[in-house]
C-alpha cells in the first residue's frame, strides 16, 4: 500500500476512535456499544433523508463509518415516511440487537451530538432541515444560535439575515415561447424542478416539472409544446431585502421549494430555495417551510387563482 493510503486509512482510524471516545464519553466505556449506536442511528437517519442529501451526508464521514453507513442501503425506498420521534427511535433500536441493554434516547442524542461536532455544518442543517419536527428538535446543534421564544434576550439574539445575503444569483429562465422538452433539459442540468418564465426583463409565471406531467404529457401534448401552453401564470416571488425566517414561512404557506427574487423595482435578481434557508438561518425556518409544502395542495394542485406576490 503506497504511503499516502497508509495515511488515509490511518487518519480515518483516529477521526473513528475519536468518534467512538465522545460517544462512549455518554454511554458507557464499550466500544462496540458505540459503533453498534453510531451505525444503527446513521443508518436510520440515511433512510430518512432525501436520497440526494444522504449521499452528500455519506461523503462527509470518515471512510470506515461510511462502510457502515452503505451498509443494506435500498435507495428505491427513501424517504422512510417516519414523522414522529418514537417511530424514528423505535427504528434505531430494531438495529441495536445483540448488545447489552441502552437507553435508545440516549445513544441517539450522543450520536446526533458527534455528527453536529464535527461534520460541515452547512450539510448539517441542510439534513436537520428536511426532518419532520419532532425529529428535528430532538436533534442537538452544537453552535447554533438561538431562536426566538428561548429565553435569550432582543438584544443578543443574531441579526436575521436577508434574502439577498443567501439566494443564488445565477438565475436560469424560461422564455413563453421554449418547447417543454428545452426547459425539461435545463431543470435536469440545474437539478431544479421550476423555472421562473421571462418575456424580456418581465416575470410572466413559472413552470414546474409537475406543469410538464400535468398540463402536458397527461394531456397528450407532445415535446414541442411551447411553455405559454402549460405555464402557472401567477407570478411568485419575493424581495430581496426580506428577512428570510419570513420567507420561509411564506414558502410553506404557498408550498413552494424555491422562489424568485427581485428588487423593490421588480428587476430579477435571484432566486432562493430551501436549502438556501438551511445554509442561512438553520433548520428551524427551512424544515417548517416543508412542513408547510407537505401538506396537500398549494402550488402544485393545478388550481388557477390570483397573483400571489410575497413581498410586503
């Protein structure tokens, strides 16, 4: 083995022990009861996450707990639709068999606790942010600041950060008179499931990828299909000097993932999305957002109604 894999392999061996130290540190001194919690509740989280997201989670672990992190993985059926805490906590336990006895609460908290250590904390609260929110309080942030109604008074409580300090601003648009099979290439190559629709420097509607299945391929329309055909003429948006915790809850309100963002002028400017949020202002914001767009309805539901701008 060349010197540099020696190296790896040996600077993954310590990050693991010293994983296993801090976990032991709240459970008792057994090593495999450790490494027995740390991949029972990995596994389960795995599960719980989008699959995108619990692959990025997967490359952020050393490479001996990633092992076990891959370990009986069936990608086909994720999410786990798990919403409650004890469910969640009964499936950790189910892969806790053949050890002594532990309190599964415990073994998970000091298992979440070493992951918020020491895994990038953007990722972190990108996870932490899809989680139903019992799952996601359960959850220990080491280092996040505190939020509103948590006993920390106004005046040392973070400056709420703005939409403008956190969007995207390399925005892709659809033009009214694109084929569906164009602007379907361009969500696949941004990995984005809507587009907002520009004539000019004018936001005219949006189309999303259920636009395309609803209003065009269930209907027998073909691929040449132009976007005015089956576009959501409500134009959805918000402004870039908003605070995002107010976004977020407009987000879950209209049930959207992602909106556009303009100046008080209405000049397009950017566009932010949920994961935006988590990367921003913490899970809290973001995860209520998807509470919000879980529920049936919203954007989706084919429903025409009036122009709905988010802004103030």
């Amino acid at each position: 083995m060349p010197a540099n894999g020696v190296e790896v392999f040996d600077r993954t061996l310590q990050t693991t022990h010293v994983w296993l130290d801090e976990i032991m540190a709240e459970l008792g001194p057994d090593r495999q009861v450790a490494w027995r919690a740390l991949s029972a509740v990995l596994r389960t989280l795995r599960d719980r996450l989008p699959i995108e997201l619990a692959a990025h989670l997967g490359a952020q672990l050393p490479l001996l707990v990633r092992g076990a992190y891959y370990d009986q993985w069936h990608p086909a059926g994720q999410p786990d639709r798990t919403r409650d805490l004890d469910g969640f906590l009964a499936r950790v336990d189910q892969k806790l068999d053949g050890i002594r006895p532990i309190n599964v609460r415990d073994a998970t908290r000091a298992v979440l606790r070493v992951l918020s250590r020491h895994l990038d904390r953007g990722q972190v609260l990108k996870a932490v942010g899809t989680l139903p929110r019992p799952i996601r309080e359960f959850w220990p942030l080491e280092g996040t600041p505190p939020s509103p109604g948590d006993g920390v008074s106004e005046g040392k409580r973070r400056r709420s950060m703005k939409v403008k300090e956190k969007m995207t601003r390399d925005v892709r648009l659809a033009h009214p008179d694109e084929t569906i099979q164009d602007v379907a290439r361009t969500m696949g190559e941004i990995d984005a499931g809507v587009l907002p629709v520009a004539d000019g420097d004018r936001l005219i509607g949006m189309i999303t990828d259920r636009d395309i299945a609803i209003r065009a391929i269930a209907q027998g329309k073909g691929p040449d299909t132009q976007v005015r055909e089956v576009m959501t003429p409500e134009v959805m948006y918000c402004f870039e000097d908003e605070d995002i915790e107010r976004v977020a809850h407009n987000m879950g309100d209209i049930q959207v993932h992602r909106l556009p963002v303009v100046t008080r002028d209405k000049r397009l400017v950017g566009i932010i999305s949920l994961a935006d949020i988590a990367m921003g202002e913490g899970p809290h914001p973001a995860g209520e957002a998807l509470a919000g767009i879980s529920r049936p309805g919203g954007l989706h539901s084919q429903i025409g109604g009036p122009r709905l701008e988010l802004g103030a």
